[in-house]
C-alpha cells in the first residue's frame, strides 16, 4: 500500500526537525526516501550520471547545513527541490566559466528501465528532445511531470509567478511537440 502524499510530507518533516535536534538517522531517512528522485531529476536537467550523483550529494550537504533553519512553512519537497535548483543552478553556472568538452548533454542512461523496445526508444526521444529546449521550460515540464510537483510548489521552488509556470509549461510542451512528432 502506497503512503499518501500528506504521510510522505509528513514523515519528511519530521525527519528534518529530528535532524535539527541532532538526530543523524533522520537524515539517512531523508537520503533514503529523496535519493533516487534526486538523481532523476539531475540526469533529466542534463547531468551525467556522474554529476547527478555529485550534485545529489551536494544538495545533501546544502540540506543539512539548513537543518538549524529549517521551518516547515511549505511542502518539504518544495523545500528540498528549491536546494536542488540552487544546486543545478550553480553547477550551470561553473560549467559556464569553464566548459568541459562532454558536459551540457542530456544523460542517455534510463532511470527507469521499461520493457519492451518501444518504450525504452519512446523514453530516448523524449530524453533527446528535453535536452533541445531551453533549461527554464525544461525545469517546469521536470519538476511537474517527473517529480509531481504543482504549479504553485514550483513557482516556490524556480522563485517566479504561477503565471510564469503556466506559460513556460505550455511553451515547454508545444516545443517538446515539435521535436516528438513524427516528420513525413
């Protein structure tokens, strides 16, 4: 049986107090629940397997260093994503004053391998054609599509208007459509 989403809140911030009081396993309950998502959401902004798990720890460290700040006024994933923003938005930034020759491409590796040949070709165009729009509408279709998150938790997270989500979501996605129709 799957645990609600206001459980899983629930339990995370929980975790986060304990861990303010000094409770190290709670912070291990964190790694444990967000870890994977964490990873996925690096590779799908485009980091390489090896990044994502540099940049997963980097968010870790950033979390735990917020633990004696941390007041739980939104969903906790809200929280936890804005670090990992800030995290990725950091990363673009040092990529930018010293580009590396293989860095900036979409990882090709699946997070989620699905059966059947159809699916896993279907998950690399969608792989490919996220890498060709830009990083803003790419940010929105990752944290609502991938990650669940709403409008208004993301407009926390990318610190913009709801508005602004909206219509890079639907820019976002009409430009996915060009690259994933098929051409005749």
């Amino acid at each position: 049986m799957e645990m609600a989403e206001n459980d899983m809140d629930r339990l995370d911030v929980e975790a986060m107090l304990r861990v303010a009081r000094g409770d190290r396993e709670a912070f291990g309950e964190l790694i444990d629940r967000h870890q994977n998502a964490l990873l996925n959401f690096f590779r799908r902004m485009g980091a390489s397997t090896h990044e994502g798990e540099d940049l997963a720890q980097e968010t870790f460290l950033r979390l735990y260093s917020w633990r004696e700040r941390y007041e739980p006024k939104a969903k906790f994933t809200t929280f936890f994503y804005t670090l990992a923003r800030h995290v990725w938005a950091d990363h673009l930034r040092k990529e930018m004053r010293s580009p590396k020759t293989s860095g900036g491409e979409l990882s090709t590796e699946m997070p989620h391998p699905e059966s059947g040949s159809g699916a896993a070709e279907l998950n690399l165009d969608i792989k490919a054609a996220l890498a060709k729009i830009s990083e803003k509408l790419r940010s929105v279709i990752v944290l609502n599509v991938y990650h669940g998150l709403q409008y208004k938790e993301i407009a926390e997270v990318l610190d913009i208007p709801e508005g602004t989500v909206k219509s890079r979501m639907f820019l976002g996605l009409r430009e996915l459509r060009k690259y994933l129709e098929p051409t005749e």
